[in-house]
C-alpha cells in the first residue's frame, strides 16, 4: 500500500488525550490515529446519503442545497451537547 505523511499541529491537550486513548487501546500513537482518519473517511457524508434523493425529487438544487446544510448544522449541534 502507498502510503501518504502529514504534519498536524494540535493543542497539547489534545495530543494527550490522543496518546491515552491509544494506550488504552493497545496501540501505538500513529496507529490509533490512523485508525481514527480512516474511520471517519470511510464514512459517508450528508451530501453523499442524499446524492440519489437529489436526483429523484423535484426541488431546486439551491433549496435541496439550503435544507442539506441546515440538516448538517442542526446535527453537529447536538453533537456539541
């Protein structure tokens, strides 16, 4: 597999809950972030769920665009309470 390096810069805090969570997990570092990324790019996006519904209803794509992205925002919220 070819394989691609990235440089990420994050607040210390952050870097330190990441090293424990690996820990607990067995893993190395790189490893569980690894994981982490390919978990999160494998899963489809809103805009990737609804691709066949926008081709098969009748409503403008900037109205479908409007409703799509009230949807997202409306679910990261709940994600932050």
């Amino acid at each position: 597999m070819e394989t691609m390096t990235l440089t990420i810069h994050l607040p210390k805090d952050i870097g330190s809950a990441l090293e424990r969570k690996a820990r607990t997990d067995g893993k190395a570092l790189t490893e569980y972030v690894e994981t982490l990324i390919t978990t999160q790019v494998k899963r489809p996006t809103f805009r990737e769920l609804f691709a066949d519904v926008r081709e098969s209803i009748t409503v403008s794509d900037d109205d479908l665009t409007k409703e799509i992205d009230a949807a997202i925002a409306e679910s990261r919220e709940a994600r932050k309470r």
